[in-house]
C-alpha cells in the first residue's frame, strides 16, 4: 500500500510539472506549439491559479513584459503615426470667435494637438497698446463645439502680440499642445480664434499663408 502511495504521488508530480508539446519531441516550455495557433475567441493573459487572467478591451494590443513575466494589453494608440493637418493660407483678420481653417481629421484615442501661429501686425505694438489672443480647437467650422471628443488638458494656445521694430510692422508667434481624447470613429478638428483681449488701441492683425504655420497631431498613450 506504501508503495502504490509513492508511486502515484510520483505520477502525479510528473503529471503536474510536465511539458506538453504539440508537433515537437522536446517542448521547452510548459506549453510549446510548433506550427499555426488558431483561436476563435478570447485570449487572456496574466491571472494566476485563484484569478483568472484579463482579456484587454477593443483595440488594445499585446506587449511583451521581458522573460518570465505575463505579457500586458496597451493602448493600440502605440501603433499610430503623427497625422499632418491641412492648413488655410488665405488671410484671415484677429478677431474674437474667427475660424482659421486649419482643419485635420483623427480618429478614436487620445491625441497631442500641436499648434503654430505666425500672427502679423501692421504695426509695433507696445504694453499700452497690445492684444492677449486665444486660439483654440473645434469640431466644427461653424461654432465652437466639443462634439466628438473631450479635452483633456488646456484647450487654449494663447500670446501678447510682440514689440517690434516701428517701420517693419509685428510679427508674434503662437505655440503650444492642445490634448484631446476624441469619442468618435473620426472626427475633423478645426483651429479657430476663441478670443481677443485687447488693450488700448492694438494694431490691426492677421493670420495667413506663413512658413511658421503648423498644424499636426501625435498619439498620446
């Protein structure tokens, strides 16, 4: 009876800790599969023998821990490229709750919005006469809306026009990151001037067809 007992627990540590290979004499790991895999539903990684592992969700892709470790779902946003936005050149007055023109179409995920503005004086400005301008970001070319995505940090890229040298006119750049989270499959993103405040008697300022001009967004994990 001592015998059968130790035997069977043998067998059934053997049994335990054995590899299995599938078209392959010598397995290397607890599970080695020499050919195709074909799965018809679910994959799951990580978990353990009380805790089932986790499947990730829609769009996410699997990414590799190291040696040893359970691999991990991450965003798909890893595998998406910088997209360029398509720029307005004509010319287009500083004033208050303005459509720009410049437009650029991203789809679901989380997104840095970056922004560059030459904006053009007639003349100097001064700090008695000056202009605080906000630009901003829209999903449509008719209002300011949100539709289709949410902002996830400052929704603003603001500036005082520059002093300058009288005779040459003005010339201010305006830069910065907008962060966005868009909802929808795709949605077209527009840059707008939100607002203007001014001081004393700013001179007259536009925007228009300018080398500086950019207008490009890069995914954000």
């Amino acid at each position: 009876m001592k015998k059968l007992t130790l035997l069977a627990f043998i067998a059934s540590s053997a049994f335990g800790y054995a590899q299995v290979g599938i078209n392959t004499p010598t397995p290397q790991k607890t599970l080695h599969v020499n050919g195709a895999v074909q799965l018809t539903n679910e994959l799951s990684v990580g978990g353990n023998a009380k805790t089932a592992g986790s499947a990730g969700t829609a769009g996410q892709i699997l990414s590799s821990n190291g040696p040893g470790a359970a691999p991990m779902w991450i965003s798909g946003n890893a595998l998406k490229s910088a997209v360029l936005g398509t720029l307005n050149n004509s010319s287009v007055t500083v004033t208050s709750n303005k459509l720009i023109g410049h437009s650029i179409k991203l789809t679901t995920g989380r997104w840095l919005i970056y922004v560059g503005e030459l904006l053009e004086s007639t003349d100097a400005s001064s700090s008695t006469d000056n202009m605080w301008t906000r630009l901003t970001i829209s999903s449509s070319n008719s209002a300011i809306s949100t539709t289709g995505f949410t902002l996830l940090g400052s929704k603003l890229v603001s500036g005082w026009l520059a002093p300058s040298i009288a005779s040459i006119g003005a010339y201010s750049m305006l830069t910065g990151v907008i962060p966005i989270n868009v909802t929808s499959p795709s949605v077209d993103i527009y840059l707008w001037i939100a607002n203007c405040d001014v001081v004393g008697t700013p001179p007259a300022t536009k925007v228009g067809n300018n080398g500086e001009n950019y207008f490009f967004a890069v995914p954000a994990n």
